[in-house]
C-alpha cells in the first residue's frame, strides 16, 4: 500500500474535469498542496519531449498520474482524427519514458472505454480489449491510449516501472466540458435542451438514431478509483471503471430532456453516425482489485450536473 501523504504527485490534466475532481481526493488522504503539482499547457506541452523533461526536473515526483488527454465527441474525433491520435500517443509516450529516466515510484495512467473493439461481448472484460479494433469514428484515440498499456507492460518487465492502468466509460457531472466543438454526449444533449428552452425552439435534433447504448460513470467515483489505483496497484493490468447502467441515448435524451424540463420535440437525424453499438464494462475486477464500485444514483447526478450547467451559463431551469 503506497501513502500518498508522503508523495510528491504529480497530476497531468489535474486542472480539466475529472483532475480536479483526482486532486480533491488527494488532498482528502493527506497530500498537501505543496506537494501536489499540476502542469498547465501553457508553461508545459506534453506532446513536446523537452517540455516533458522539464517537468520531471522541476516537479520531482514519486508518482505521476496521467489524466490529461486530447479528447471529444464523434464530431470532434471524425473531423481531426491525426491530432487526436497524435496528442494522445506524444503524451504517454514522452511521460513514460521520462518516468523511468527519472525512476519514479509509481505511473498511473487512465485509458479510455474508446480502446475496446467495436463488436465485444457485452458487458465489455479486460481479457477482451484486444480482440478486435476500436469503433471507427473514434479509433485513433483509442488506439493512442490502448498503445501506453503495452507500453507500461514491457517498461515494467524490462525496468521495473510499476504502474496502474484504469478504463473508464463515459464521465459525467458538474464541470464538464460543455463546449458544443468538443464535448461528449450528456453535456451536449443538456446544452441542447436547455438552449432550446430559452429560445422556446419546438425541436432539438440529435446526431444517429438513439439506438446505440452508453454507460456513464460520474466524475467523483471515477476519481476515488484513480486514487485507490495509485495506492494499492503496482502492475499495469487494465481495470474497468463503469456506472452499473447500460442505456440507451435515446431514454438518456429522455432523461435529460425532463431534467432540463424541456417539453419540446425529440428528432433523431439517422443520416450522423451513432458511434460504437453498445457499452457496458464489466466492473468484476475493480470491486476486487480496488475494492471500489460507483456510489452516485445517475439520476441524481444527471440532475447535479444539468443545474451546474445551469449556473455556469445564467440559463433558467
């Protein structure tokens, strides 16, 4: 059992959604501010190697966890798949390399539900993760993120690099990136219905067919996971991180839908993609392992998370 209270941590993409969400719950064990050392983009790049190594020699950590990532929804993935692959891929990569230059105590890299095959059973295992490629539309990002799970096993095997890979489906909850170029499902349906509430817009209209299934995992439980990762494992053995709830987006638009009390139409334009058919992970080796399973009822945290946005952006409920 490794006590982050002793550590000096460092968070890549400890100042995004889910990181703050990661450093609320180191401070909570014990690591105090001093010792905890989140890199911001514009003093340091992580897809540039120079900028890595300097933040090894400035930070000095015992651990780094890996949140940082360049990510988005299907529009977001079909319109720059090169630059999510490539972000993705220069990050690990030069953050994995310097951490066993440096010789760091632990790595702790979160992975992404994107590297599952588009056909595997359901709900999803981790002995499945390579039987097959990724959904399409967002396969360069999965394959980025699946690529440092090899990595970290051979850095292990040949150095010695122990490490924590974690593999979460889709977060959500209050913070999210609600930005319509970028964001991911749930933010982009409550901008939607809440934007067409204030205009008093007769129909929204959602990308595919409604068909295709997601599980969500809210943010908080995703954190208490990567924190118990970071104390307890020490080899990199991917282990899933889900909500319990398979659904379907169109009851999800449902659902939020009447917690943003719009009462307008529901389109569905079947000319977009729907994305990967359907997602569910199976959380057997988490409640083992981590001995962790998701505390948030979803409902409840679909409503927290409509009415932060709500907050944020002076539109009324």
């Amino acid at each position: 059992m490794t006590h982050l209270a002793d550590k000096r941590i460092v968070v890549t993409g400890g100042a995004g959604f889910l990181g703050q969400f990661v450093c609320r719950r180191l401070h909570a064990r014990g690591v105090p501010k001093d010792r905890l050392f989140v890199p911001r983009k514009q003093e340091f790049n992580l897809t540039i190697e120079n900028d890595v190594e300097r933040l090894y020699e400035i930070a000095q950590p015992d651990i780094v966890i890996h949140l940082a990532a360049e990510v988005g929804g299907i529009g977001a993935n079909m319109a720059q798949p090169g630059r999510f692959f490539f972000a993705n891929m220069a990050m690990g990569l030069h953050l994995v390399e310097h951490a066993r230059r440096w010789g760091i105590e632990k790595f702790v890299h979160t992975g992404t539900v994107c590297a599952y095959p588009k056909y595997a059973p359901i709900p999803f295992c981790e002995a499945d993760i390579w039987n097959g490629y990724p959904e399409e539309t967002n396969a360069p990002y999965g394959v980025a993120k699946k690529a440092l799970f090899v990595m970290l096993d051979g850095y292990q095997r040949q150095y010695g690099l122990k490490s924590a890979i974690l593999v979460p489906v889709n977060l959500y909850g209050p913070g999210d990136n609600f930005d319509p170029n970028s964001s991911h499902v749930i933010p982009a349906l409550i901008r939607k219905c809440l934007e067409a509430k204030q205009t008093n817009s007769p129909e929204v209209v959602c990308w595919g067919t409604g068909s295709a299934t997601r599980e969500f995992l809210y943010v908080d439980d995703a954190a208490e996971a990567i924190v118990r990762a970071a104390e307890i494992m020490e080899e990199p053995l991917p282990i899933n991180l889900g909500g319990g709830i398979e659904i379907s987006i169109r009851d999800l638009m449902t659902k939020i839908a009447q917690a943003c009390d719009y009462r307008g139409r529901i389109a569905w334009d079947a000319s977009k993609p729907d994305g990967q058919p359907r997602r569910s992970l199976d959380i057997t080796r988490a409640r083992r392992l981590l001995n962790w399973s998701p505390q948030q009822e979803f409902d409840a945290g679909l409503m927290a998370t409509v009415q932060w946005w709500q907050a944020q952006s002076s539109l009324p409920l």
